[in-house]
C-alpha cells in the first residue's frame, strides 16, 4: 500500500443500531472530560473500554501510551456487548479503545498524534457511532465524510482537526490497533478498492 493513503475506509461489518444501542448504556457519570485542554475548544471527552493494564485512574485510563504494551478491558466494555463482539472480530492486538465524544459547537484543533501510522506499525481506526453533516473532520487539510458505521483508518501522524457545527454531540468508537498480517490485508483491500 502507498504511503499516499492518509485515510481509508475499510471493509468491516457493523450494524450502527447496535453501536448506538451500546452508547445507551453507558452513564454520563463514566465519561472522562480530555485532559489536553490545549487542544479544543468547547466540550471533548472520553469514555475508555481497553486501557492501559496498570491504569487505575480515569484520567490513566483514558490516555494512549504509546510505551504501554498491556492492555486491559475497563469495566465500561461490560457495558457494550456489541462492541466487545465487534473487537472480538479484528484479528489483530488492540491497545486503548475509546468512546469519544464532542459536544455541539466545539472543535478540536489542528494537531498530531505521533507514531499512528500504517508505517510506523500502529493505526488509529474511527468508527462513528453518533455523527451529521454538521461535523467537519479534516486529514491534511482535507474533509473526511465518515457515515455511522463507516470504519475508517486515518493517518493521524497527519495534520488533522474536527469541528462539531451541529445540534448534537459526535461520538466515535476509536481503536487503537498493532498491524499484522489480518490488518494488513484489510487495509490493503481498502486501498485497491480507490483504484
């Protein structure tokens, strides 16, 4: 695969009514506000279903250490049947796994997150559970149209940012994953399907 694809959308099965049946369950008293006030404006937090194993406060709990190299599910993926099923799926290591959310009339500014890259062998995946037009995500200066259910690899090592015009809140799935051979052939797939 080219180093050009900053963004794919991959072939995975997801029932959005699911997904958004999962996010139901979670209470409001679970989600962690972003502990990188920096980096937006308005209303970003997190809910964490796989953290880092030795992580026992939220804040831990919802941070992606790129050092870590033991995960654990948190006791909000009890929570989320669907979601465990679907991460059962993906035949690959799974790191942290979160629920993020933006508030409406919020962003998040133009930023980086190092090291999460198909080359440097760690992805960031973006799955919307609760998302409308209103929501602008842009990779190098360009717009990623991502539909709920949608699984999208983003080469987030890239300039990026999201602006939540609308009404309601955004909230995405967001795994973070190693890549092996499986993901490595889907994320293939993913790029001869632009040819």
């Amino acid at each position: 695969m080219s180093a050009v694809n900053d963004r794919l959308r991959l072939s995975v099965a997801i029932d959005a009514e699911r997904l958004q049946a999962d996010l139901s369950n979670c209470r409001a008293a679970d989600w962690v506000e972003h502990f990188v006030k920096d980096n937006y404006e308005g209303r970003w937090d997190v809910l964490p279903l796989r953290a880092p194993a030795t992580a026992e406060h939220p804040v831990m709990m919802i941070y992606s250490d790129p050092t870590c190299d033991e995960f654990v599910d948190t006791p909000m993926l009890d929570r989320c049947p669907y979601i465990r099923a679907l991460l059962g799926q993906f035949e690959c290591r799974l790191d942290a796994v979160r629920l993020m959310r933006l508030g409406p009339d919020s962003f998040i500014r133009e930023h980086r997150d190092l090291d999460l890259s198909l080359e440097d062998g760690a992805v960031r995946l973006h799955v919307p559970i609760v998302t409308d037009d209103d929501v602008d995500f842009r990779l190098n200066d360009e717009p990623v149209r991502m539909r709920v259910g949608d699984c999208w690899y983003l080469r987030l090592s890239d300039p990026h940012s999201v602006t939540n015009r609308g009404a309601q809140v955004r909230v995405h799935l967001v795994i973070d994953a190693r890549v092996n051979d499986w993901l490595a052939t889907l994320l293939q797939r993913a790029a001869v399907a632009l040819l």
